[in-house]
C-alpha cells in the first residue's frame, strides 16, 4: 500500500482435493497488486452498474466487483493472461488510504518523486564533475616533441600517442616548455542542499528524517522523541482506521465463515477479534513504565489496557502469570517481581495476601 498505493486481498476458495490436510480451513488469501486490476476499463451504460477504472460500481454507487487480470502485467516469465475477469467485490478486500473522496489509492512517495528525481540527477552531476576534474591532472606546454619527455607518454605500436580521457591524465599543448597541474576548486553548500532534498522527501513519505537516513547530528534527545511521538501517532491512527478496518477485518470475516462451513467453529454465531498491533520500542523504558503505572492506579487506563498496548494479549499474559505463581509458591520461592509477596519498595508482606485484611497491616515497617 505504501510503495504502490493499494493492494488487494482476494478470498479463494478450496476444493476438497486442494487443502493442506484433511478437515483444514478451505480458504486461500491471494494478495495482488493494483497493477492487476483492469483500470483502463470503462463502461457507462444508460441502464445498470458501471465501470470506472475497472471498478464496478450498482446504481447506487456501491462497489459490487472488480475487473482483475489473473497474472501480474508485467510477469514476462511466463504466458501473462490479459483477459480480465469480473470479481464480486465481497470476495476482494481493497486496501488503500482515503486522504479525499477517491477511489484508488496513492503511493504515499508521491509528493516527493520530484526531489527524488532531482537528488538522483545532482548525485550523476557532481559524480561526473568529480570524475572530470580528476581526469585532467596537468597539461605539458611544449615547442616540439623532444621537449614533451618532462611527461610520460604511451604509444601504441605504431607510434600513436594514447589519449584517453580517465582519471590521472596529462595532456600536451604547443607554446613553451612547461607543465601546468591543474587544481580543482572545492564547492561549498552541497551537504547542505543535500540535506534538504532529503528533509523534503522524508516529509513526502511521512518518515522522520532520521528515520529514513540515519543521520542524527541534526538531532538531540527531546526533539527525536518528539518526533518518534508525532511517526508512532501516525502510525496507530493507519493501523486502526485503515489497515484493520479495510483488511484484516474482512479477511477475519472470511475466515470465520470458512471455519464454520467446515464445520470446527459453530455456526449461526458471530465471532469477533480483537486486534493489537506490535508495540513500538520505548525510547525511555523507565520513563514510559512510571508513567503507564500512573495511569493504571488514576483509573485512566486499565491493567489489560496497558498489555494490550505492548502488542500481548492480557488474558495470556495473566494466564502465565497465575501458573508461574503456582510453582513458585509449591518450592517456597519468593521473587521481588512478585507483587504479592513483596511490596514496590521492596518490603515483603507480612501475611498471606490471599487472605482479606488491612493491606496496611501486611506490610512490615
């Protein structure tokens, strides 16, 4: 979706004879790039659906199917079928960010193929203008040829000086006996401009600089957070309004229905997922754990909440917790990560903390 502005997710359906193993799901996820869908068809009948970019669209204006081709366009590997073929669209997940009232989707590297094309070219320019200056080294100036030998020539067999413009060259000239080196002159403000252009496209792509060059100079410790802040902010906001809602709900969707047609989830009965994306690396762990716990005893968040945050899954995790708990109270083991066996300071607890009580009276002072 990023580097081609949409992608597609088609639902397959197995035969029996297909499936990996007997009694398995009988679905296959086929992901096609956008180069598949058939967008230079187009069709505007007075009466029924119409096709606008090889999507086709009811009376209503509600997506009913896609026009695809079955191979990839530019596969040359093997015979490419050019016929596109009518999909029904409850059987395409379609994948892509609506920044306006649009259809289709965007590269997100779009504002910045300009800078990138310019970068490219300034980089061929100053390669060529390096290699140039590099090739003329120096220039004989002579009255005749005895007097070229102050510089090494190479002649081929038949006498014919060699000349070729590569790095290291000396060239000959009449007027004098002398030889000139030549100096190339530095050129100033080129990280500079560099740096900008990258700035520019770090921007088009919505990366922060750093991210995508790895420079940090630019950089100190309260400004790269605030910007990770403002990347991870962007990111959530994608991975919940976009990605979740436009993918892998429908394909979750698919999967339940499969599951329940062959019979391993009960039928007639809707079951949801919970979705939690990986967690991003904390830049100051210790910093970010104070503050999730403040939150947790303010009320304004929830214990499962916070793992869920972290990309774990709350009910596992407590699951583990309750078996870890259960063998270290058979061996008689106390940890001080053990929150009901010793206090935050450090402190073990007095009394059993099963029991009910004053949690103030558990404590020893």
């Amino acid at each position: 979706m990023l580097e081609g502005g949409e992608v597609f997710a088609v639902k397959r359906v197995l035969r029996a004879n297909a499936r990996e193993k007997p009694g398995g799901i009988p679905l296959l996820i086929e992901l096609r790039e956008a180069d598949h869908l058939a967008d230079d068809r187009y069709s505007f009948p007075a009466n029924g659906p119409r096709i606008v970019n090889g999507i086709e669209y009811d009376g209503s204006g509600r997506r009913v199917a896609y026009w695809m081709y079955r191979d990839h366009p530019g596969d040359h590997s093997t015979p490419v079928n050019m016929k596109p073929v009518r999909v029904p669209a409850d059987k395409v997940a379609h994948l892509f960010e609506r920044q306006r009232v649009q259809n289709r989707g965007v590269p997100w590297g779009t504002p910045a193929i300009r800078s990138i094309r310019d970068v490219g070219d300034w980089q061929n320019a100053e390669l060529v203008r390096k290699k140039t200056e590099a090739c003329l080294v120096g220039i004989v100036f002579a009255d005749n040829e005895d007097d070229m030998a102050i510089a090494p020539k190479i002649e081929d067999a038949d006498g014919n000086i060699v000349e070729q413009f590569e790095p290291g060259l000396i060239a000959y000239a009449r007027g004098g006996k002398d030889i000139k080196f030549n100096h190339p002159s530095p050129h100033g403000g080129v990280y500079e401009w560099h740096r900008v252009q990258l700035h520019t496209i770090a921007a088009g792509f919505r990366v922060p600089y750093a991210l995508m060059t790895g420079d940090l100079s630019q950089t100190n410790f309260s400004s790269s957070r605030v910007g990770l802040n403002e990347f991870r902010r962007m990111v959530r906001q994608l991975q919940y309004q976009t990605v979740i809602p436009m993918l892998c709900e429908p394909i979750w969707k698919w999967f339940v229905e499969m599951a329940q047609v062959a019979g391993i989830l009960p039928p007639d009965r809707e079951i949801t997922a919970t979705w939690t994306p990986p967690r991003f690396e904390s830049v100051n762990p210790l910093q970010d754990a104070q503050a999730d716990m403040l939150e947790v005893r303010a009320g304004f968040t929830t214990l499962p909440e916070q793992i869920a945050r972290r990309g774990q899954d709350p009910e596992q995790m407590i699951g583990e917790w309750a078996a870890f708990a259960e063998k270290t109270d058979a061996l008689g083991l106390v940890f001080d990560s053990d929150p009901r066996l010793v206090t935050k300071a450090g402190l073990a607890q007095a009394t059993d903390p099963t029991q009910p009580g004053d949690g103030r009276d558990n404590m020893h002072q």
